[in-house]
C-alpha cells in the first residue's frame, strides 16, 4: 500500500510540476512537493484535490492539513482542517481555514494562531499574506507569555490588543495600531502607534526603554536612550538626560569590533547649575598588528572627583589611563607602557600623583639544558615623574637559573639561584628622620640561593583520598639591599599571608628587596573525596637569621620569628564553600588578620557572608579595618526570590554603611524587580541617600524603570 501511494504522489507532483512551470508564477527549480494518504485530479476542472495527512512543500515552505484542493488555472490553494504553515524564518502560522496561492506566498487565512521563532505568540481573527514578507493581522492579539495549563481561557500574565499589526518580515519589523497593554486581564496603557523588530533581528537603530527616576541631589531624572545601529560590528547608544535640579547631560557608548581587535568608549558631558562643565570618559582598545605584536590602551578621566559617584558611573577611587604595546614569541615577553593616574580621594594631590613612561619590561625562560634546569632573564626600565615632588629613573635586570629534582622517595626539591642589580637616579627624594632631599645615583646588586624541599604523601581509601604535605625553602642572601636613597615607589602596599609565605622576595614590586638568611615552613594537608569535594588546610612560619627593620612593626615579619599566616578551604559540595585565612601574633596567637568568605545553602536558600579584620600597621597607606557583608538569597516560589545585604563598619563604635532589600518576579515573559537600598557614603557633595527602584521588563518589548532616591 505503502509502495502505491508513493507511485502516485510522484506521478501527480510530476503533473502540478509540468502545469504550474506553464502557467503558474513558479520559478523553474522550484516545484511543489504535494503528498498525502488520498489524492485525485480532475482533469476537465484541472483541480488536484489530496485528503488525510496532506504535505505541500514549496521553496523551503510547508503547509499540512487534513484537506487541500488545488486549481491549476487559479494558482488557488484551499486548505482546511488542522492547517499548518511553516516560514523559512522558523515562524508557524496555525488556522482551519487558508486559501493561498501555489507558491504559498499570498493569500487570506481565517481565525490564526502564529507562533515566532522565539516561542511569543500571536492570535487574530483573520490575516492576508502578501509576497511572502508581509501578514497583515486584525483584532490581534500578541504574549510570549505560556497560557496556564490548568485554565488556558484565562489571559495570559501580559499581552498586547492591537486592531491591526503589520509583521513585515523583509524589513524585520512588528506594527501595532490601536494597541493597549493588559496585565493580568486588566487595561493598563495605550498607545496608537507600536513597532518592535522581529525575532530574527539581532540588532536595530531606535529608541530603547526610558527610565525615571531622581534623587535630593539632582531632582527627577529622565533618561531616554537612543540605540544606532552603524553597521554589523559597530554600534552607538546616546542616552540624554534630563534633572530638574541640574542641567541636561549626555552620556554615549560607543562599540567596535575589528577583525584585529576591538574598540569600547564611553563618555560624558554636562554643564551643571552652577554652569561648570563636568564629564568623564572610560575607553578600552585592543589591536592585533601580527602574531606577536598587538597594543592598545585603556584611557579613564573624570572632570571633578565626584562625578562618577554623582551620577552613577562608578565608585573608584583611582583611575588609571594606560598605552601600551606588547610582544610574544616563544619564551619571551616584552612590554612598553605609559600610565597617567587620577586620584579622587579628598587627600590625594595631583602634584604628587606621579605619571609613568615609559616603563619597559622584559621576560625570557630559557630552554632546558643537560641537567634539566631553565635560566631565565628579568629586566624592567621606568621612568616615574612628578610635578610636585621626587623623580625617579630605574634600570634593574635580574638573572636567573632554577633546578627541579624529584628524589627516590617521592621527595621533590627545587635549587634557585638569581643575581639582581638596580640603578636608580632620583631626583629631591625626601628621606624619612633626615632633612633636605637626596638626588642623584644609586644602585645595588644582590645575589640569592634558595632551596624549596617538599615531600607528599598520600593516602587512598574507598571514598576518599588524603595528602600530607611538609614544605620547607631555605633563602640565602646579603642584608642591606634597602638604604634610604632608594626610593619606594611600587612597594608600599605589603602585606604577609599565605600566598607569599614561600616566596623568595615578599614585597609586591622592585624597588624593596627581602635580604639576609631565612626560612620557611610550613604543612599542607587536604582531603579530597572521588565526587569533587575537598578540604585543605595550610599553616605556615617564617624565620630569619635576624632581626629586618624593612619591615614594618605590624607586617608580622619584623622579628625574627614571624606571624603564623594559615589557610582553611572547606567544600564537600556545591552547597558549601568555606574559606578561612588568618595571620596570628607569634606571641599570644592574637589574631592580627582574620578572613572569612562564606557560601552556604542552595538555590532555594543561599547565604553569602564577608568578614574581613586588618590590624594597624606602621607606614601602610590603609587604616585598620574590620567590616562585614552579609547577603541572603532565597527562592519563595517558582516565580518569586527575595534578597537582602548590608555592609556594616565593626571599628569604633560601629556603622552602617549600606542596606539593600530586594525582591523580584520572573517568569518566560516578565521581569519584575523592586529594590530598596540605603548608602551611608558622605564625601564632599556626596551625602547619605535612599533609593527605591522598581524594574518591569517585558521581555521582547523592553523594559521599564522607575526610582525615587
């Protein structure tokens, strides 16, 4: 039966083929493929009439129905029953009723349902197709929205009404005239006009969603943005705004992609009550020029120190404007970088807030020779000026060669052998405890030995495996590498802890050195379980052959004996992630640094909680600081999660320093988030402020924003 019907669908497509590339619009190439379970045709009528599991095919279209009658000298095509139509474009237009002409491109369907590509849907009493590119709807009805299951007659959570809409897939655009937004049923805003792209459009020139909202300081804010598409890989968004307590300002983001690299700038400019010009701009590039070279820059401004913060652009501190090129080949890295910073703190002084350039560096790891061992070669070149204070000039190579061994027993040693020389040249370099200001030449050379030895050792059981692991590294080196002629201008923020408590030289930068004999040790060990989970703890010591006064009372390495730093991680899952470091007086165990990151829970009820504790230190540019930031996460329903923070300052008396509550909606058509945040945050012009912000999100329309601070 099967082998029949197949012989006569062919010999009736091959018959509506022949007719049609006569006498119907059909280009040659592209017939129509008709099957279905029954077929006949009237040869006096020239009429092709199909029954049960009708498929017609034609130029990557397809339409079933349960009955089809086709007029070979109309080009007319009747379906009815449980019609189907598939578009190209991945859109399905469903109805009982269509007639339309051979090539499916034109004609009028009765009471359609069409669901888009992206899964929205739209309904409506009647539709006429033209060309292929256009449908034309009335008394339509749009929603991405799922109707529920249990009472699908009840409207959906949101959907457009419109009298007519327009989808002209050419132009990949939606029109809507007399259109009103329901929500839950209810009417709750109209407009005469509404247009929206498509599914399959990516990106579009046009207005995006305005926002409103405002604060004591800049009154009621209005930002309307505007999204210019220029071409494939590069686009514009211009976004003025508008207060009532200050003058109009205009923000742009502008995006551009290269087959080499990548361009990001964003900008600012306003002219406020007092009629100062204020702005800001933040820009990034990246630009291949072979496959070892590439540069680019980072560039960061703003006109006044509270910009930013004032107008919701960011919270530095500082900011950083940087050019560079660097190259890679091999084993071989080489950089040249200028940086220009900008201080916004009431104490910083931009005379002495220095500029860089250039400053040059250079990295080689050598090729294992005959004994297994890589000599390596570090050399950095810097040029820091200032306009109110010292200049320095700086030369320093450094060489190297380093050993790996891997004893009988499992034991693992590493020799490491490097010779250092610096030149400096500085100009009025105040020195502290010393009148008047040093200038000229400088240097110094230091060579160093060190020797890490560390042995494994494991242990496997059914479930779990446990490694115990000593760590010891002997240094050896001259002391004296630090006189005061030497200026420190890239190692000032040090800190001891666990991840430097091997390392030969602790200071972040060059310009300090750790000199004289000492050693290190310390105990690793862990447990970690065949499903991912783990456990580790590291504690740590270090001890010098003397006395150092390069370091400061309170960095936990100025006696001999240094502060005991450890590390505890704990994770058997994914629904706990504990992470504990510390740094202990040597003394009386008193805690001089104490951290803990904790994430608890699941996604039904998360915990996220910061502690952080920093005991004073002589000459660090940070005060002591303890503080805490707890957040909890809780999902209430499918639909509904809830959030509350805060940040809160334990030194002296204690503080607030920000609060948030949060609570949002989500499902697959609708985002709704409410938040209510308090800051404590004085600075200048900057004073204490609430907001209340509320989001609703339309997904495939857009969003609105609204805020009152």
């Amino acid at each position: 039966m099967n082998r029949v019907w197949a012989i006569i669908s062919g010999i009736l497509c091959l018959m509506a083929t022949t007719t049609l590339a006569q006498e119907a619009p059909v280009q040659a190439g592209q017939p129509i493929l008709l099957t279905a379970d029954e077929m006949s045709y009237d040869s006096e009528r020239r009429t092709v009439t199909a029954r049960g599991n009708v498929e017609v095919s034609h130029d990557d279209r397809v339409l079933i129905a349960d009955e089809m009658v086709y007029n070979q000298g109309s080009d007319l095509l009747t379906a009815t029953g449980n019609v189907t139509l598939m578009e190209p474009t991945g859109d399905v237009v469903f109805a009982q009723h269509m007639e339309l002409t051979g090539d499916l491109k034109d004609g009028i369907i009765e009471d359609l349902r069409v669901i888009l590509s992206d899964r929205s849907r739209f309904a409506a009493n009647g539709a006429r197709r033209s060309g292929g590119n256009e449908l034309e709807m009335s008394r339509v009805v749009y929603s991405p929205c799922e109707l529920c299951p249990d009472e699908p007659t009840r409207p959906p959570l949101w959907q457009l009404k419109a009298a007519k809409v327009l989808h002209d897939k050419e132009r990949q655009t939606i029109e809507y005239s007399d259109v009103w937004l329901e929500v839950a049923g209810l009417p709750i805003a109209y407009t005469p006009y509404l247009s929206h792209p498509d599914p399959t459009v990516k990106r579009r020139s046009g207005f995006l969603a305005p926002s409103i909202g405002g604060s004591s300081d800049l009154g009621i804010v209005t930002h309307i943005p505007y999204f210019l598409n220029i071409d494939p890989f590069s686009d514009l968004t211009l976004t003025p705004s508008y207060a009532t307590k200050e003058g109009p300002l205009l923000a742009g983001e502008y995006r551009h992609r290269l087959q080499n690299g990548s361009l990001d700038l964003a900008a600012s400019i306003t002219q406020d009550s007092e009629n100062d010009i204020r702005g800001h701009v933040n820009g990034e590039g990246r630009f291949d020029v072979d496959d070892t070279w590439r540069w680019g820059f980072d560039a960061n401004g703003a006109s006044h120190d509270t910009y930013l913060r004032r107008y919701g652009f960011g919270n530095e501190s500082t900011l950083t404007t940087r050019v560079f090129t660097e190259g890679f080949r091999k084993r071989n890295y080489m950089a040249f970088n200028g940086y220009v910073f900008q201080g916004l703190r009431s104490t910083d002084d931009a005379g002495e807030t220095p500029f860089v350039l250039p400053m040059v560096d250079y990295n080689h790891i050598g090729e294992p020779d005959r004994l297994g061992g890589r000599a390596s070669l570090d050399v950095n070149l810097l040029a820091l000026t200032r306009t109110d204070g010292s200049d320095t000039r700086r030369l320093s190579v450094k060489g190297g060669w380093r050993l790996p061994y891997v004893g009988p027993m499992g034991d693992v040693y590493a020799l490491s052998t490097t010779l250092t020389g610096d030149l400096y040249h500085v100009d009025e370099l105040a020195r502290a405890g010393k009148t008047g200001t040093h200038s000229g030449f400088n240097g110094r050379l230091l060579p160093q030995m060190a020797l890490d030895w560390r042995y494994p050792l494991v242990r496997e059981e059914e479930a779990v495996y446990q490694l115990f692991e000593p760590i010891v590294s002997a240094v050896v080196s001259p002391y004296g590498g630090n006189p005061d002629t030497i200026p420190n201008e890239d190692s000032i923020d040090f800190e001891f802890d666990d991840t430097n408590l091997f390392s030969s030289n602790r200071f972040t930068g060059l310009d300090r050195v750790e000199g004289g004999p000492r050693v290190n040790y310390g105990l690793k060990w862990g447990v970690f379980g065949r499903g991912g989970g783990a456990t580790t703890v590291l504690v740590g010591q270090s001890l010098r052959a003397k006395k150092d006064d390069t370091f400061a009372t309170g960095s936990g390495l100025e006696d001999q004996f240094s502060d005991i730093v450890a590390r505890v991680q704990v994770r058997p899952d994914d629904n706990l992630d504990l992470v504990y470091r510390a740094r202990w007086d040597k003394d009386n165990l008193a805690a001089r640094r104490n951290e803990i990151d904790l994430r608890a829970g699941t996604r039904s009820l998360r915990l996220s909680a910061d502690y952080v504790f920093f005991a004073a230190q002589e000459n660090s540019e940070f005060a002591p600081r303890e503080e805490l930031t707890l957040a909890l996460d809780a999902q209430l329903s499918r639909y509904w999660r809830a959030k509350i923070s805060g940040i809160r300052d334990l030194t002296g008396d204690g503080a607030m320093l920000s609060a948030g509550l949060g609570l949002t909606y989500e499902d697959e058509c609708l985002v709704f988030t409410s938040e209510l945040t308090r800051t404590f945050f004085r600075d200048r012009d900057l004073t204490p402020t609430d907001a209340v912000v509320f989001r609703v999100n339309f997904k495939t329309l857009g969003e609105v924003a609204t805020s009152i601070h």
